[in-house]
C-alpha cells in the first residue's frame, strides 16, 4: 500500500513517490502529475540544468592547461 499525501496545489491524494518537487509560485511545493502538466506556466522545476552550460567541467577542459 503507497503512502498518500495530498497535492500542495489542488489536494488530491497522491502516492508520495507520484509527486514532484518544483517551485510553484516561488515556493517550493509538491505537485501531483495533474497539476505538473496542466500547470506549466506557474512551476519552475528546481535544479534543472541550465541551456548555458556544458557537461564539461572548467577544470578538465583541455584549453585550460
């Protein structure tokens, strides 16, 4: 049986391992798959990588030895 807790945005019981830890409204919150896809606009995913940044690291970059 799964642990259910409630979306931060609509209430809905949710299996725990089913919600997403976003920023919803400049708060972090934690969304049901519903809301994750109806409510894009409002959610700003945490720690995503950013579009300006490689997987390459400065320090073993060969351009800077």
């Amino acid at each position: 049986m799964a642990v259910l807790d409630p979306c931060d945005n609509c209430g809905r019981p949710t299996p725990i391992y089913r919600l997403a830890a976003v920023i919803l409204d400049g708060r972090m919150a934690r969304v049901c798959p519903l809301c994750a896809s109806t409510e894009k606009e409002r959610i700003e995913v945490p720690y995503a990588p950013r579009a300006d940044q490689g997987a390459i690291q400065p320090s073993t970059a060969r351009d800077v030895w």
